[in-house]
C-alpha cells in the first residue's frame, strides 16, 4: 500500500454536526465539518460513521480532521470503515460519555482504494477494536 507522501491536517470550518434526538442509531458523518457533537439529549445513536466521501459524494481531501465529542449518556460507536493498515482491526472507537477522539484521513491508494483513518489524539480511555 503506498500512500501520498506530505499529507497537511485540514480543518473544515462547517458548522458542527450536532447529532440529538431524533437522528438514528448509525448516522453518517456529513464530510462538511471537522466538528461533531454527539448532544446529551440524544437517547437513539449507537454508531458513527466516518466514510471516504461526503454526503455529496464527494471524495474527502487527504488530511482531514475530525473530532467527534460524545456528552450524551451512553457509548457511541465511531467507525471509521478502514483505518491506514488495511486490516479489520481497531476500526471502530467507543466514547462513553464526556470523551471525545480525533481522527485524521490519510487518503487513497495508488489503485484509488480508501486508505481510511488513523487517530491522532483521544480525551478520556477510549477503547478500540
């Protein structure tokens, strides 16, 4: 697997993605801000998705950031459906609540495959699998 090399961090100054009542249990991320708000009066997600495009379609630039912060009282699931090794593990991040991870996308390969995420920083104990 060969990935870009001088991959920079970028920042999407979208509005943050607030998920609250009335989303359902898997919501995808919408690739338009590097801000995500899972809300305390949320009682329905479970699981987070972070995918290659946007909810255009759109590809997502390599070195995107994405912090996901849960305040809701219950685990959230953030799967990031392939992580930079290629494998099947720890491509899913669990918060409980008042943790928040960090995530950068690292881009495609050269067959323009994802190359998926990697993470970058967590607040709190966050568990991988």
């Amino acid at each position: 697997m060969a990935l870009k090399n001088h991959v920079f961090p970028l920042f999407l100054k979208g509005a943050p993605q607030v998920i609250a009542t009335g989303n359902a249990a898997t919501v995808d991320w919408n690739g338009k801000t590097s801000l995500i708000h899972v809300d305390t009066a949320n009682t329905a997600i479970t699981s987070l998705t972070l995918k290659a495009t946007d909810e255009d379609g759109l590809p997502i630039k390599e070195g995107t950031m994405v912090t996901v912060r849960n305040t809701a009282n219950l685990n959230v699931d953030v799967d990031t459906s392939a992580d930079f090794i290629g494998d099947t593990g720890e491509d899913v991040y669990r918060l409980v609540q008042d943790e928040d991870v960090t995530l950068m996308f690292v881009g495609y390969n050269t067959d323009g495959t994802e190359a998926g995420w990697t993470l970058l920083s967590t607040g709190g104990t966050v568990s991988a699998s």
